[in-house]
C-alpha cells in the first residue's frame, strides 16, 4: 500500500538535471502529511528490531524524513553535509562522482564512537553518496546499523554496493 501511496506522488521530471535523466521528484509528496506521516510510520515498522541509537541524514533530502523518524524514535539526527557548510569541528570524506569529486562531512561530536547509526536519504541511485557516508561514519567510530530510502532506482544496481556494509536496506518504492 505505502509503495503505491508513494508512486502515485512522485512524477517523472524528464531531462532532469541533464538530457536522458527521469529524474524523480518526491516534493509532490510533501504536500500530503498523511503521506508523510504513513512513511515514517513504514520506516518504524520495517525497522522494528534493529539497534539504532542514531540516525544520519545526507543533504540534502536525507534531512526530510530523516528527522522525523529521528524524532518518532526519539533519538539523535546528524546531518551529514556537503564540505563547507558545517560551523564546528568536523571530519570529511572525498569520493568519486561520475565526473569528478565530492566531499561530505560530518561534526566531530556527533555521535559517540561504537553508536549504532542508520543512515537515511530520500533515494538509492548508485550508492556513492551513502557508501562515503558509511565510510566517514566508520572512520568516526560508529557502527552502520543499516540504510533507509524512501525510494530505490534498482537498475543502477546501489543495493549491491552497499549491502556488504549492511544487510539492513529498508526502500519502500523501487523503481
């Protein structure tokens, strides 16, 4: 029921951000809480088992719902950023992009080390994003408790590359 709720929000923005892309817009279902609300619920649920004492967030949709099941679980979020936009004391993480680099960061306090982290973003596509920000979390000391999406692209296969950091891999709408 959730992954049809969720499909019938999404459009397909065509030769979105550059020609050949479909692009899947998920801001059409921030205008229904009950949505909304029925996600976070789908995420608590699927999760119902798991150790999670902290839950990250990447930017910049990963906050969306990442707070707010955060929030739900009534534990920490950490929002992990692009370089450059956190004002502490923060370590960073390079990776590779399909053309060029990018650096994400987290602060330095927080979480403790031998936490258990979920990391949260809106979308699964190749899974370099999350990879580095499973790395970054590592290096910091925590422990990756699993990854939640609201949606998955399977054709370009994320879910392979990050399943050997955790089998935990909880999408409600796959594509």
């Amino acid at each position: 029921m959730i992954t049809q709720q969720i499909k019938t929000a999404i459009r397909d923005i065509p030769d979105f951000p550059k020609p050949g892309i479909v692009f899947k817009d998920i801001t059409p279902i921030l205008k229904d809480p009950i949505l909304c609300d029925n996600i976070i619920n789908a995420f608590v649920e699927q999760l119902k088992g798991t150790r999670i004492d902290v839950i990250a967030g990447i930017e910049s949709r990963g906050f969306l719902f990442g707070l707010t099941l955060a929030t739900k679980l009534g534990i920490p979020f950490v929002p992990i950023r692009k370089a450059g936009k956190l004002p502490f004391t923060i370590k960073q993480r390079a990776y590779k992009l399909e053309y060029g680099t990018a650096v994400i960061e987290c602060h330095t306090d927080a979480f403790e080390p031998g936490q258990h982290i979920l990391i949260h973003d809106d979308l699964l596509a190749t899974g370099g994003t999350v990879t580095a920000a499973s790395e970054l979390i590592q290096e910091m000391g925590g422990i990756i408790a699993g990854f939640s999406f609201v949606v998955e692209l399977g054709f370009l296969n994320g879910r392979d590359r990050i399943k050997s950091i955790s089998n935990t891999v909880v999408v409600l709408a796959e594509y």
